[in-house]
C-alpha cells in the first residue's frame, strides 16, 4: 500500500510537519485483481495549462480542471495519469489550479489542488510533491480552499519553483490568503507577510452561490533567474495580481520587500507574465476578465527590465473596434526568444485567433486572416482523423469551420527543445503541431489533436446492451457516443439531435436495438430540437421525438422491456409517457415531478419512478403511478431493474443498499453496507443463475467498487488504492456478454472499464426446492437455497400475506433436518428452540397489505450438503 505523508496545519501562517501517515481503511471484504483501462474517447474537457519542463526533453505535463494532472510518455505518445489514487475523501484534489516542474532536479513536481472554493468542496486545498515525476506524491494541506474548476483557473501558473535554488517555491493563492512560501521543496508553507496586495478581482462579487464572487488572488509567478547564482534564492522575481489597478508586482530582494512595477499598464488583468531573460523583456497577456468562458478586451505588453519602459505591442489594442477579445496563451520559442506567440481570450466567433511574431511583438501575423466575407485564409491545416468527433457533428457554413482550431485557449506552449513542437489546451482537447515554424516560411503547418491517454469527460450515464455495441455513453459537455471498440476512439458523438450533454440513456432489455436518450442544450440555439431522440439501430443513428412544451432539460428517460413505449421525466417539467417513438406524450399521473424513471427488465408495461424516498410503480405503461408502500427509502438514489427478472429491483443511496424482489413493494436492506452511489449488472459468473451486482459503496468503511456473485451475499472489492479516480459512480454499469466487466463513470477522468486478472471464478448452481408453504392464519413461506459452498450455504425466505386484510407482523418455524445452524441472519429476529429455528419480522418489514411480501435472509453452516426443510410455518400477529 503507498503511504503519503500528511502535514497538517499548525497555524495560519505555517505548517509543521505532525508525522501522520495518511493510510487508507483496512477492510476485511475480501479482493479480486483486475485491470482497468479507459474507454478511449481522447480529451473532453478544459485543458487549462500544459508546462514544459525547460531542462529535460520530453518532460510535459498537463493540468486538467476536475481531471487530475498527466505527464506525457513520449515513447507511446500519449498522456499518463497521476492522481487516480485520489479518493472520495478528497475527492477535489482533481482540480489542478497550478502545476510546477524542477528545473534543477527534473524528478521533482507539484501539483497545487482543490477543485471549489465554496462549500460545494468540503477539503480545504493541498500542495502535492513528488520525487519520481509524479509517480508518487505527499499531500501538505493548506489552510484555505483552492479551486481548480473556480472562474480564473486558466491564469497562472501560480505555483513556481525557483531555477537557482530548488529547495525554494512561491505559490499565490486565492481570495486573500496572498502570496506563500516554501523552503524546504513543498514541505512545509508560510505566508509572504510583506507581499501587499491579495488580489480584489472577481467576475460577480455579489453572486449568492458564492462561484463567480471568486477571487482569483495571486496569478503567476515568474522568476528572473540573471538575478543570481546557482544555488543562492533568486533575488528578482514577477508577481501577477488580478486587481485591476495594481496587477505586477516586483521583489529584488530575494522576496524580503516588494514593490508595484512602476508604469505598469492598467485597466485589465494580467493572465500571463513570461520573461524573456535573454533580450530582458517581461511581457504579459491581458483580458478584462478572469476567463476561461469570457473576455472582450485586452492587450500584450512588453516591459524592458533594465529601463523600466513599458511597450504596448498588442496585435489588435483594445482602443480598436476590432478588438472583441482578451489575450492569453503567452508563450515564447526559447531556442529563437524574439518568437513569440500569444491566443485570443476569448474569441468564440468564428474562432480562436493565434498571433505569431519573430521580432519580440513589434510586428504580429495572424494564423488566419480574413479575405472577402465570409472567406479566410489559413496559414495551418488541420488533420483530427486520430479524434474525427473533434468536429461536433457540425456542418457551419462559412467563416465557421469543423472543426474549430479552438476555445478558452489559456495555454500554449512552445517546446523549448524544439521550436516545430507547440501544444495548446482548448476546451475539448489538447492539439499540438511538429512543424510550426513552417508559419515563418509562408507555409502551412499541420495542427492534429495530442490527447491520447487524457481523458478528462463527466460521465452521466452508461448502458451495456445484450447485443450490438458493448457500451453507449452520455457525457457531459460532448454529449456521448456508441462505442463499438472500447480502445478505438468513436468516428462521431450522438447527432440528430445533438446534445451538449447526454443526462439519459436506456435500451429496451427484449428488443436492444431501441434505445433512447434525453439530454441538454442550449434551446436559444436551436429552438426546433428536442430533448428526446430515438435510436432504432443500437445507437447507430438517431432521431428526435416530439416534447411537451417547457422542457429545457433532459431529466431521465426509461425504454419499456420491449421498446413498445418511453416514460420520460424531463427536469421542472411533469413526467409523461409515449407509445410509440415520442410522436405524442401524455401525462404521467401519480410520479412525481423529477423523479428517477426507469423500467422493468422483464414486464413491458411496468415502469418504476423515484422521488422523495418513495418508490412508484406503474402496471399501464406509464399512464398511471401509485406510491408503493415500501418505507424508509433514501430521499434520492440510484435504482435499476435486474435484466430478465420482473419486479426484481436494487436501489443505491446515502445509508445503505436496498433490494426487492416484488416490484417495490417492499425493500430489504443488503447487509453490511453502510452506504452506496449506484449499481449495475453484468453476466453471471459461471455456473450462476443471477447477474454479477457492481455498485459504488462503502464496507466495513472503505468506499470503492465492488462485486457480488451471489446476488448480495457476499461481496469482493475490485478496485484498489492506486484507482480510486475522485468522485466516481455517476454512472456504473456491467456488461452482459463478460463477466466481471465493469464500466465505471467518473466525474472528470472519463469511462474506466475493468477485466478480470485472478483465477477463474465458479458458482455452484443449486436448484429452488420445492417446498409447499404452510400456511398460517393470513401468511405463507417459501424458502429458497441461494449459493452453496462446502460447509456452507445461503438461502432466502419470502413471506406473503394470504389473508383479505393487512397483518402487523409475522413469524416463521422450521425444523431442519441435518445439523444446520444460522451464522447471520438479516430482515428480521431469530430465536432457536430444541424443535427448530423461529424468525420473527424485522421491525420494518412487519406490516403486509393483502398479497404484500417481505424477506429475510440468512448465511447458514452445515457439516454436510444443506438440504432445505419440508415444511414451513407461518404465523401472523
């Protein structure tokens, strides 16, 4: 087990190291090995920084918002992760506000993480370092929040390890708390009392949520390394600010005093500061916000730092009416220091604009240029046929192009190895390009996408069909795709309609080439989609359906057992139900609005709902819902149907795990959990009858994903400490063609989908016995053998109320045969007499309706193979 020391906070203004080894809970559920890979999509989501280690080749990194960091692999070409170890418990250190390279001891990197600043993160933020290039971290926690997916988190980067003498890093943090220190590489942090100014800058200082009233604080930190010897403190070092008035900040003193740059421009704020220490020039990228969606002005400057004179070298100033964006994406060739090139920030129509120049910003070209409307020329061409989605399933009409060369373009970076190489990181992905100077030579050079291995999508639903392609996708922000090889990336993402994001998908269990979605967009845009399509191919090719008016969102949507009709419940709106494929909707009586639908995997007419910790069923096809009388329920969950089996439900939620078996009549808590996020099922192991259960949920205290064989009985935990992947579970589900296959979503490092690595695994079939009930005065029992093993066994006893009126409580005799005896029994209360065994109900499941169930079950140990009782006994009271 990897160990990563935790340093605790001693006081506002430094941290001492308390000597806590931060280990993971030991568990007593036992563990099954397996391999895990992604689902190949490539990217997906906001890369905000990619930092290029200037002293050793090939040593990038990239820093995602809500996805972790990664660190390239050039002999693959691709990107490999390095927080999948992160937890639940802290699950926002995915959010990567800053990210630092040693350029004096390359094994060396930090990391600067918490994704929130307000409650929505309850863990304040934390530096990581490591030793062996982020293989391995320490965590040292902060006294504040940080927040990775917080306005602003393109600006930066903040967090700076000094080239002269390493032991020495500077980070600027957020929301007051200023500049800090650290001189002993990470380990421990003090505040820069003499730095004056925190920063007063934010998007909506009145917003109620607490998210835009964010203040970005501190932004970047450059060292000017002329200022001294190796091994002595940098003594001049630049200092961002996002203030307005007051946005670079100078020491010379090795950070004892500091001052405001005399001259300096005003107005904007600075969202990048890089030095040019061979010609002396500081420059910065300016916007009027803090980005990364927005930004209508701004400019580039050049400070000369032996004169003190400030240069505006803007490729279009903001005095120009052509100036309807911010700048950032500051980088400069090191091998050639007067190229330099800078992004737009933000120019969304008809695209990203990169500016290119070879003399230190006294003249500029464009990448591309206008013509005569609406027609551009273009000094790049664009080859996505690694990742062809990258075009959105668009057609624009000219100036707009699929796909576009990019969005929220805070980085990008020159190589300083190679001035051909350059990446950037857009909103989507991460594109690069191996012959850049070909723009200096009036050629084009060629821009393909550089994401292999990043993955960074917000999954909010799978499904793994009995047949067609093994897994379907909805993804936040890129809507979703069939993925018909699981390591290739997917040709085009959901169209006709296409969402920006996929909230819902279902299949119908009998007949899986029906399938439907529901999903969201921006309706301004296109006010004649629906939030409902249909697939009749497996999710091949879509179509929409009609909607009932008000919907904005996609809510849940449930195909029936044999895709004869849809029971949709959009978000704000009252659930409906079609039969047929969306033509007409009408409503659904009785279910809640923005209750969780789903359907029935065996019966075509019943669908369920949830809403409010109360289970609804409908026998109609969804015109009508009743409340069942199942109590006790979370107040909200996840809950899905078993394929092939009426009325057999589990539910997942804060406090436990829930099962049922007669259509949600009734519930029975699973023991042993203490609390799960979602569930799903996959084939049976061999020589099994029931479907491999998968859920999210915490045993004996440990969250993580585990496997039931055996329907609940006993379960293995399958993943690890080193892939624990965040906030994980949105989405779960098993496949039904290999068992011991699970597709995990996760909230940022994409589709995770696990194999089986340890020896075969075998379930003894045993056959149902037969067993005539005894009935009572208003009750019956059946009893039913579940798995078998030597010197053991498992079984279920059911109990129904046979009467014409309701009963307060049950209880159940038997006599065994053999030297049976219970070991652990759940759903009720056992009493052992000389005669046999009796079972009296739990204190939740006593009272039955007329043709009302309960259940209890229980482990049992036997010295010789179980045989079950002749005869039952069930008494009402």
């Amino acid at each position: 087990m990897r160990r990563r020391l935790l340093i605790l906070l001693a006081t506002a203004t430094l941290l001492l190291v308390a000597g806590v080894v931060r280990m993971s809970p030991v568990s007593a559920v036992a563990s099954d090995p397996y391999t895990y890979k992604n689902v190949r999509i490539d990217g997906g989501g906001f890369v905000p920084g990619i930092i290029f280690n200037p002293s050793e080749r090939d040593l990038i990194y990239a820093r995602t918002d809500i996805g972790g960091a990664y660190r390239w692999n050039p002999s693959t070409r691709s990107w490999k992760p390095l927080l999948d170890w992160v937890g639940w418990d802290k699950w926002g250190y995915n959010g990567v506000i800053s990210l630092a390279t040693d350029t004096v001891d390359t094994d060396r990197v930090y990391a600067a993480v918490g994704m929130y600043t307000n409650s929505w993160d309850p863990n304040n933020g934390a530096i990581l370092r490591s030793t062996d290039k982020g293989d391995n971290w320490q965590v040292t926690e902060l006294p504040f929040k940080l927040g990775g997916n917080m306005p602003g988190r393109g600006m930066g980067e903040a967090l700076a390890v000094d080239p002269n003498d390493n032991s020495v890093l500077y980070f600027g943090a957020p929301n007051g708390n200023g500049l800090w220190r650290s001189t002993n590489h990470g380990a421990t942090w003090s505040e820069v009392t003499s730095f004056p100014n925190p920063g007063n800058y934010a998007q909506d200082p009145n917003d109620p949520n607490g998210y835009l009233s964010h203040e970005p604080g501190v932004l970047w930190v450059t060292y000017d390394p002329r200022s001294s010897a190796a091994g002595s403190a940098t003594r001049t070092i630049y200092v961002g600010v996002a203030d307005k008035d007051n946005s670079v900040y100078r020491t010379t003193d090795a950070g004892a005093t500091w001052q405001r740059v005399a001259g300096q421009p005003t107005g904007y704020l600075p969202h990048k500061g890089v030095l040019d220490p061979e010609n002396g020039y500081l420059y910065i990228a300016t916007s009027d916000t803090g980005g990364p969606y927005d930004g209508a002005k701004g400019d580039v400057w050049r400070y000369t730092t032996a004169t003190g004179a400030w240069t505006q070298i803007s490729p279009i100033p903001s005095s120009s009416e052509d100036d309807y964006f911010g700048y950032s994406g500051l980088t400069i060739d090191r091998r050639n220091p007067s190229t330099i090139m800078v992004a737009t920030q933000i120019s969304w129509w008809p695209d990203v604009i990169f500016f290119r120049s070879t003399d230190s910003g006294a003249t500029w070209t464009r990448v591309w240029d206008w013509t005569s409307y609406p027609n551009r020329s273009f000094r790049y061409t664009m080859d996505i046929s690694e990742n062809p989605w990258l075009t959105f399933g668009g057609n624009p009409q000219p100036p707009e192009t699929a796909p576009k060369l990019g969005w929220m373009t805070e980085s990008l970076e020159i190589d300083p190895f190679d001035s051909d190489r350059m990446m950037y990181g857009t909103g989507a992905t991460v594109y690069g390009s191996e012959n850049l100077t070909r723009w200096d030579t009036g050629g084009q050079f060629t821009i393909k996408p550089m994401a292999r291995g990043l993955e960074e999508t917000a999954v909010l639903d799978l499904i793994s069909p009995p047949s067609g392609a093994p897994l379907v996708s909805g993804l936040g922000d890129i809507a979703g795709f069939r993925h018909t090889d699981l390591d290739a990336v997917p040709p085009t993402m959901f169209t006709s309609p296409t969402f920006t994001s996929t909230t819902s998908l279902d299949y119908a269990e009998q007949n899986s080439s029906v399938m439907v979605r529901a999903g969201n967009f921006t309706d301004a845009d296109r006010p004649d989609d629906s939030h409902v399509a249909f697939s009749t191919d497996g999710g091949a090719t879509w179509f929409q359906g009609s909607e009932p008016g008000g919907v904005d969102e996609g809510g849940t949507v449930a195909a029936a057992a044999d895709g004869s009709r849809f029971v949709w419940a959009p978000k704000g709106v009252a659930p409906v139900y079609s039969a047929g494929y969306g033509n007409t909707w009408q409503p659904a009586s009785g279910l809640p609005t923005d209750a969780v639908v789903e359907s029935d995997r065996a019966d075509p007419m019943t669908f369920y709902g949830l809403s409010g910790g109360r289970l609804y069923r409908s026998t109609d096809g969804g015109a009508t819902f009743a409340a069942t009388p199942a109590t006790g329920l979370p107040t909200s969950g996840k809950f899905k149907a078993v394929p092939g089996r009426e009325g057999d439900l589990w539910l997942a939620g804060e406090g436990g795990l829930w099962r049922s078996t007669d259509g949600g009549t009734s519930f029975s808590a699973v023991p042993g959990i203490s609390g799960s996020v979602n569930i799903g099922f996959g084939k049976a192991a061999p020589g099994g009858t029931y479907m491999a259960v998968f859920a999210v949920a915490t045993i004996d205290g440990v969250t993580g994903l585990y496997r039931s064989d055996d329907a609940g009985a006993s379960w293995v935990r399958i993943n690890d400490d080193e892939h624990q992947w965040g906030n994980m579970g949105e989405a779960l589900t098993g496949d039904p063609r290999v068992h011991g296959r699970v597709y995990l979503g996760t909230n940022g490092r994409g589709i995770i989908y696990g194999d089986r690595t340890g020896p075969p695994v075998t379930v003894t079939p045993t056959a149902t016995p037969t067993v005539t009930p005894t009935s009572g005065a208003g009750c019956a029992a059946t009893y039913e053998v579940g798995n078998q093993w030597p010197g053991g066994f498992q079984a279920e006893v059911t109990v129904t109320n046979t009467g014409a009126s309701a009963i307060n409580g049950w209880t159940v005799t038997w006599t065994w045969a053999g030297d049976e005896q219970i070991t652990q029994l759940w759903n009720g209360t056992v009493s052992r007499t000389v005669a046999g065994v009796s079972v009296r109900n739990a204190a939740y499941n006593g009272n039955l309706s007329p043709n009302g169930t309960a259940s209890f079950g229980f482990n049992g140990g036997s010295g010789a193979t179980h045989t079950p009782p002749a005869t039952l006994t069930c008494t009402p009271s």
